[in-house]
C-alpha cells in the first residue's frame, strides 16, 4: 500500500487531496500509467507530465524512479514559493 | 536559526528586530520579503497551498546548505500558507554573516531555492475567477548561477 | 524615502517594520544592516567620523540614482555616527521594489556606494590604541560592477 | 577667503578640523603646495596626495579641479563607511 498525494492543480483535476493505493507499479511512471488507466480524471491531471513534478517520501524525485519502498508519492505543479 | 510555516500574518521587520545581534563575528545581516502584489488591480486574495512535511523538510535543506556554503551565523526562514489579502508579507528570509557578500548572496540563494524547490503553489483569486500561478522559467533558470 | 544620519543607536528590524508596507505595486523588500565587528576580540569601540552637509548630499544623490535606476517605490538609508560598542548596528539601508531582483540588486549598490563614496570614516578603539580604519581596494573595485 | 576642512587622519596630522584661508591657489594641487610649504604638519598630512581625496563644496573633485568660486574644500582619506 503506498499514500499517493495530490497538490494545486493535480489535485482540482483529480477530485481528492489523497488516496492509498494498492499498486504493483515498479516505477513512478509505471503508477502515472496504472492511474491514467483508471479513469478520465487521472488522464486530464496526468496529460503532461513534463509539468508535473513528483515527491518520493517528501523528496523530489524523477518519473523513472522506483517504487521500492516508498510509502508517499506526491504529484503536483512546479512550485511557486516565495 | 529558525524556520516557520505559518497560517498567522507577520511583520518582517518586527521578526527581524534583533536578529543577528549579540552574535559575535556578525557584520552584515541582510534580510528579503516577499509581498503580495496586485498586478492587475483586481486580486481579491492570494491562496498558498504546501505540502504538511514535505515544505519543513526542503526549507531546512535549502537552510542547511546555505549556512554551510556562506558560513551563516544565523539564519531565518517565514513562509505563510493559507489565504492573503493583497499588500500582505508572504515570506521572508534573514541572513546574518561576517561580510556583507556573504549574507547578500545567502539570502539570494535561499529566496531563488525556497522559490522553485520548497513545495508551495501560490494561486490568485481574483472578481472573475481563480487561477493558478505559473512557474517562470525565469525562476527555474536563477538556480542556474549558484 | 527617508535618511537619517544620527549618532543615535537604533534597531534595523525595528526600523523596518512597516517599511514598503501598504504601497500599490511593492513585492519585495530588503534591508541590509551592517554591524560593528570584533574582528580581534580587543575592541572597544568604533569612532565613527564624518563631513556634517557632504554626508547628507552624498546619501541622497546615491539614493536618487537607486531609485532612478531600480525604479524603488521605497528607500531608506541610516547611518551612525560616534562612539559605538561592538555588536553595534551601524548603518542599514532598505529598497521596496516590485521584484526581488531589483531590490537586491539597489540594496547591493546603495551598501558599495555609500561605503565608499560617503563621507564617514571608521576608527578602531582597542585597549591598546586606536587605528584608522584603511579603505580596502576590493570596495573600491566592488564599484566597477555598477 | 576659502574654508578648509580636514577629516580623520588629515585632521589629526593638521591638529585642527577646519581653518579659514586667504589663498591665490588656483587649483587644489596650488592649495596643496601652498600649505606644504607652510608647515611640517601640513607636509606630513599631504606627503601622498594619491592617499587622498578631496572635494570642494562638498561634492568630490580631482586634485587639478579650478578653485575659482569654491567656498569650501575637504581634505580626507578614502572613506570606510557602511
């Protein structure tokens, strides 16, 4: 089971701040491409992931990462701090 | 040296008020605000969203890296999260150091890295509608020259 | 814009707060205060000298082309003059601007300029004698990128 | 009649912070000459001019500046503000 998270427009488009997923995904793309799969939402918030960035365990992270023993993900637009 | 993520208003000078003081080796403290600015006449309010964890964890990196880089001797970090009425402080950083170069270009450092790469989307709530607000390249590309 | 040449002692936190708030356009604020340095760990004080009627024109000439060239919506410059004890603020300066560049960068030209350009001479005071503090070829040369 | 003002270590060297002249100099480096041969002090607070910076009517000027209408001349060292 993995906590995947959703911030600023990810998770408008999604619908949810959070969900816990059962996923065999080997790497961040592997569970972007379970997620698109599922459902229309997923496939609009996940469109380009050249905009997207992504967090393993609060750390960023690329999308050919691996899942091994990562218990949070987190998709979300590049940020705008400051 | 200290780091808040917070809901409640602050003032930056009121925060900065001693800082660096009473510290031996300090000769320049430099400090940055960031404040909401209403570009268009229409901003109704600025909404920041942050990632609970995530947002301490890459503040206190970007911290760490900054006082070993520029031998800081204290240092300070405020970032609001929630909603801000235009005019309103968003963040703000301190640097105190021996030298001036050094306090200025920590405190650069720290405003360019908290800007792309602590996790906090600013979105702008205007009459018409809301939007979010764009990364600029230009900010990414600031990182280039450290 | 404000200047104030005192003899003085005053709190640059203090006298920021406030600063740039409350003005359409600003989004970013820096302060820069420089404090007296025990360099050796034998000061007693730091004698500050200056030219009454040059210190003043001299301040707000450089003030004027900051704002000119950074297009400032806010400025402040303070500088002592006297006695001071070390951990002693000396002088700040403060630029509101609406980017963070901007501000930075007139807060960085204000700091070069009046070190070298304004009438004050520092003298240090240790139990042993006191010494005129020499201008150092690297502010002289930090005017060059201006 | 001219003011001349001396500040920090010219003023010390001088022994007084300000005087008030009768000179013909006609520019900053006559004055100069005038007042080294005046008295060893002077001679000693004006051995390297290069070390010095003047200005006249409070505004910084070169040392081969015309004196013609100056009220007030400022000898110093290089200033060490901020």
């Amino acid at each position: 089971m993995i906590d995947v998270l959703y911030f600023a427009w990810v998770r408008e488009r999604i619908g949810l701040p959070r969900e816990r997923l059962d996923t065999a995904a080997e790497t961040v793309a592997d569970l972007v491409a379970e997620l698109v799969a599922r459902e229309e939402r997923y496939a609009a918030a996940f469109a380009d992931t050249s905009a997207l960035r992504v967090a393993l365990d609060q750390e960023l992270a690329d999308f050919s990462a691996p899942l091994a023993g990562v218990r949070e993900v987190a998709f979300f637009p590049p940020m705008t701090g400051g | 040296m200290r780091v808040a993520v917070q809901a409640e208003a602050f003032d930056p000078g009121h925060e900065a008020t001693g800082f660096g003081q009473g510290m031996p080796g300090v000769g320049a403290v430099v400090t940055f605000a960031g404040v909401v600015r209403d570009t268009t006449g229409t901003l109704a309010a600025m909404e920041i969203e942050h990632y609970p964890g995530m947002t301490e964890r890459a503040i206190a990196g970007i911290l760490a890296e900054a006082v070993a880089r520029w031998h800081l001797l204290d240092a300070l970090v405020i970032h609001r999260h929630g909603r801000l009425g235009p005019g309103e402080p968003i963040m703000m950083v301190a640097t105190a150091a021996a030298h001036r170069a050094e306090a200025f270009a920590a405190a650069e450092f720290l405003m360019d890295y908290l800007k792309s790469r602590a996790p906090f989307w600013k979105k702008e709530i205007t009459a018409t509608g809301a939007e979010w607000v764009a990364a600029k390249d230009a900010d990414e590309d600031a990182l280039d020259r450290w």
